[in-house]
C-alpha cells in the first residue's frame, strides 16, 4: 500500500479502465471478462520482458 503514496495512481488507472471498457465494447465481454484479458496481455508482456534480460 506504501506505493499509493509515491505512484500518480489516476495517472495509470484511468487508462487501464480505457483498455478495459475498449476489449468490453470490441469483444462484447463482460468487465470480468475483460479485466482478465488485460491482467493476461500485462502478464504476457511481464514474463516476456523478464524472459529477454
């Protein structure tokens, strides 16, 4: 929770919420749905990130 207080959280939530209402209305998912889709492409982009150092 300590980083609430250093990291401009809207900065980073409100276009994460853009994302997530973007794969809702392209793919007609629900908000479940399409957070997990996004938490899987930001998952993807971690290991994949990791896997080249």
């Amino acid at each position: 929770m300590t980083y609430k207080s250093k990291v401009d959280v809207k900065n980073y939530s409100v276009p994460l919420k853009d994302l997530i209402d973007d794969i809702k209305e392209k793919y007609d998912y629900c908000d479940r749905d399409a957070f997990l889709v996004l938490k899987d492409i930001l998952a993807q982009l971690w290991f994949g990130r990791k896997n080249k150092k």
